[in-house]
C-alpha cells in the first residue's frame, strides 16, 4: 500500500513540474516587452498626387472610336492630393525603416513619426512590388534604436506573437495572438509564404513588425482577410525571406532574383501515375524559356523537377520561392525525374529582372493597365476577363466578365468587393463587356429601383450574388 502511495505522490510532482514548466511559456503581461520595443516601431504617411480628367461631355464614345482621341484632350485635369497610413520599423540606427512597398507606391512625400511625437520625411532606398517590401531612410543625422531580426523558420503554430502598428492612424497600438498557420498563399504577391496570426490587424498595420517573445521580428504585417477589419486572420512576410530583399534593397536599390527560365504547373496524382512517380510532388515543367539557363543545361518540357539547390520540392509552388532567393550566377544542382527515373541536371541561374520573361509580365501588367476603364456608376474601374485570367483562376472555360482593377472609396461597393473580383452577371444578364454594365446601371438609374444586383466571383473564385444600391 506503501509503495502505492509513494508511486501516486511521484505522478503527481511529475504532472504538476510539467505544467509549472509548460506554463512558464505563458506571458503574465505583455507590458515589458511591449515598452521595449515601442521605440523602434514607426507611423507612416504617405501623400500622393492623383490626376484624373473630367468629362466635359453628357455622353461615353465607345471604346476604339476615333472621336475618344481626338476628344479626350478636352476633359479638364484636375489634381488632388490622397493620403495614407501605414506602419514600419527600425533596423538601424541610422535611420533604416522597413514597410510594405503598397504603403509608400507613387507617394509624393513621405512623413515618418518616431515615437508618438518626433516626425522626419524619409527617402525610398528601393522598393519591391513582388515581395511587397520597401525600405527606407529617415533624411536626419540622429540615432534611434532598432530592433533585430529573429528566425521565422523556427516560429511553430501556436506561438505566442506580438503585433505593434498605427492602425487607423491610432498611432503605436499593441495587439497579441498566436501563429495560427505557416505556408499561407492568398494570391496577393508573386513571392507567398505568409505567416497567417490571430493577433489583431487593422487598416494601417501594413509595414508593422510581428514579434515572437524575445522582441525579435518573424514577420511583416501585410494583409487581412475582411475589407471592414480585422476578423482574427492576418498575414506576414517571413522574416527570412524579407531579410534576403532587404538587404539588396539596401546595397543595389533593387532586387536580383536568381531565374531559372520554366514555366511550371503542379504534379496531379494522374500525372504521377502516368509518369511512374511514387506519389504527387515536384514541379511539371509545361515548357522552357528559348536561351534561358534552363535550355541550356538540357531541361525539357515535361520534366519534373523533383529537387531544387538540395531542396525537395514537396509542390509546385515551392519552386519559384526557392530559385528567387538563390544567388545570380550560381550553378545549382536539380534532380529531375524523366522517363521514369532521377537525373541530375547543372543549372547556372540567370537574372529575373534582366530576363524576357520578366519584360513580358511588366509589359503585360501595363496593357491590363491600359486596357482600364472607368464605370461611373459604380465608380470602379475594370478591364476585360482574358483567357489567360480563366486558366490562372480555374474559372469555367466560356465565362466572360469584368475583373475590378480599382474601387474608389466613395464607390457603392467599397464595403460588398474587393479588387480582383469578377463581375460576371448584372440583373441576371451576362456581362462581356465595359459597355454592358454601363447599360444596365444606366438603365437602373433611371428607374426607380436604384438597386442592381451583380454576379460575382470573388478572390477565392467562390460565385455569389450581391445587391448594390447606386447614389
């Protein structure tokens, strides 16, 4: 009975040393480390001139007719000045910041406020639309405290994080939460491995460090799911991958991004079957850049690489990450599986932002640019669903619609969609063009219904409906 006794009172002491241990990892308050690193987070402001011309005619020319040139010149520009907030922080004592590029694009002038109360203007070192990543320097000789970077690879789910920023223009505000996921892709950037948080994040947070428990920064604060605020879904940058941006930000004011010259999709279970795999991984490359280092160390259309650099690619979307980070000029190995075995191929990686495939998307992302138009009514602005959008989205193939490229902030569905989205149907009638839903607003407007409802795909290329009431 003893001895019984005596094994009880052991689990006992044993059960209780691990929770008093365990529990250790429990913050009792947030307060010292959130005074520690206040300092070293900053409040973004931004203002940015935007023209826009004014129709002196009650009336739309179509698109494509020759009276839209020789007219256009007509429409009054007028200038106004828009604002806008963000976060960021130090990470050097001179007066390096760090922030999202989308905070401080096309911005006239730049107001950094330290502390609460000092302000500076800050110049762009360089900026990095892909990653969505800038940095900055404060125009001023004085020292600030900077904080240091931490390694996000070793942030696990269910980490205690701290979230610091100016949402709402609020100024430094502290939110806590755990690391809900790792490997988040939402379709924001080229470049995705976010880390998604519960820890609160508003409008205005964009830019702003999230810090694991010893005041090191894992992340920075990028985007949120819900237009209206946070709803507990946030996203950051890894720290390790913004630092390989930052730092050439930093010494070449621009990015240098290793290329490897493949266009690639993911490995079904089909394909793997076919091709003898043991299960789906890898990247299927669909085809190969004419002169690219892919050409020229022998990979073909149809390959599957299965290993990048002695990284394993588990999917698809693993590669373009891995091989971006890789150094320019370095020869890398990749295991590739053809003909249903394991070959290795030599690669010397190219320069992305030198190659033809990067010009092609940058002149691609300017004619969608170009290919703009406004809908008054709604006051957004759209472009034409393409083909290739379809095929990039899943969408079924004879789907035709408008995808939202801008969504001014008087717009009536400011608050309903969000950029990107598709509009597919206005009153139950099929849209496939600009001119289509500028009719059935048109229509709308002068009757007394006033409210029009649209057919949408949204970001997660989920189909709804929603009801718009126009002013």
């Amino acid at each position: 009975m003893r001895k019984i006794k005596i094994i009880f009172v052991t689990i006992v002491l044993s059960f209780t040393f691990s929770f008093s241990v365990n529990s250790k990892t429990t913050p009792i308050s947030f307060a010292d480390l959130a005074e520690k690193l206040m300092p070293s987070v900053v409040n973004i402001s931004t203002t940015t001139t935007v023209v826009t011309n004014t129709n002196p005619f009650p009336f739309q020319f179509p698109p494509g007719s020759p009276f839209e040139d020789m007219f256009k010149e007509f429409g009054t520009p007028q200038e106004r000045k828009s604002a806008a907030l963000g976060s960021g922080f130090i990470i050097d004592e001179k007066g390096i910041v760090v922030t999202n590029n989308h905070v401080i694009q096309d911005a006239d002038d730049i107001i950094v406020r330290v502390n609460g109360d000092r302000e500076f203007k800050a110049k762009v070192l360089g900026a990095d639309p892909l990653m969505d990543i800038a940095v900055l320097k404060l125009e001023t000789d004085e020292k600030f405290v900077p904080v240091a970077f931490g390694d996000s690879d070793k942030a696990r789910i269910g980490d205690w994080v701290l979230a610091i920023g100016n949402p709402f223009g609020l100024g430094g505000t502290v939110t806590a939460g755990i690391i809900s996921a790792r490997n988040r892709s939402i379709g924001l950037s080229r470049y995705e491995d976010f880390i998604q948080t519960d820890a609160s994040i508003n409008s205005g947070n964009s830019g702003g460090p999230l810090f694991d428990m010893e005041g090191n920064v894992i992340g920075i604060n990028t985007a949120i799911l819900g237009r209206n605020g946070s709803i507990g879904i946030g996203f950051s940058i890894p720290s390790n991958s913004a630092q390989i941006v930052i730092k050439q930000l930093i010494e070449f004011g621009e990015t240098k991004r290793g290329w490897l010259g493949v266009r690639i999709q993911d490995v079904t279970k089909e394909i793997a079957e076919v091709e003898k795999l043991d299960k789906a991984r890898g990247a299927l490359v669909a085809s190969v850049a004419e002169n690219s280092p892919s050409e020229k160390a022998g990979i073909q259309a149809g390959d599957i690489i299965l290993e990048f650099n002695g990284e394993k690619i588990n999917q698809m979307k693993e590669l373009p990450a891995i091989v971006a980070r890789t150094e320019v000029g370095k020869k890398v190995e990749v295991k590739i599986w053809r003909d249903k075995k394991e070959i290795i191929k030599n690669v010397i990686l190219g320069r992305l932002e030198t190659s033809d495939d990067f010009k092609i998307s940058k002149n691609k992302e300017s004619e969608q640019q170009n290919n703009e138009e406004i809908i008054e009514s709604l006051k957004i602005a759209v472009r034409t669903l393409t083909k290739e959008d379809i095929k990039n989205r899943n969408l079924p193939n004879q789907t035709t619609g408008l995808v939202i490229t801008k969504i001014a902030k008087n717009s009536p569905l400011v608050n309903s969609i969000e950029i990107n989205s598709i509009i597919v149907e206005a009153q139950k009638k099929k849209i496939r063009s600009a001119d289509d839903l500028r009719d059935i607003t048109k229509e709308i407007l002068n009757s007394n219904q006033k409210t029009v409802l649209l057919a949408i795909y949204n970001n997660q290329n989920q189909r709804r409906y929603i009801g718009v009431k126009l002013n």
